[in-house]
C-alpha cells in the first residue's frame, strides 16, 4: 500500500545484497565461483538501478501532484 517504502527496502535490500557478495569475493579462491557470485553482483546492480529509477519516478510524480 506504500510503495516508496516498499521500494526504499527494496534498494536497501539490494544495497545489502551486494555488500555481502562483495565481501565473499574477497574470501573466495575457486575461480568458477567468484565468476558466478561477480554475475550475481551484476544482476544485483541492475536490480538496485531498477529499484532506484521507480522510486525516484514516485517521488518526482509526488511531487508534481
């Protein structure tokens, strides 16, 4: 029912997501699992821009209304 906050804990969420992947890759040592995980940080990223581009656009319709 409140989509700006369902999407700042989206973003938050991502922003985590990504910290923590970052911070296995720095672990790791078996070259096809840091492959694997350095994908996933993409599609993470990719979903944290997602999420950010729809919040600002509800904010800045917010505001306009």
């Amino acid at each position: 029912t409140q989509p700006t906050a369902m999407l700042a804990a989206d973003i938050a969420a991502e922003t985590d997501a990504i910290r923590g992947y970052e911070q296995m890759l720095c672990k790791l040592t078996n070259p096809t699992l840091s492959a694997l995980i350095s994908r996933i940080v993409l599609d993470e990223q990719l979903h944290l821009r997602c999420f950010k581009d729809m919040y600002c656009e509800l904010m800045n319709n917010a505001e306009n209304n």
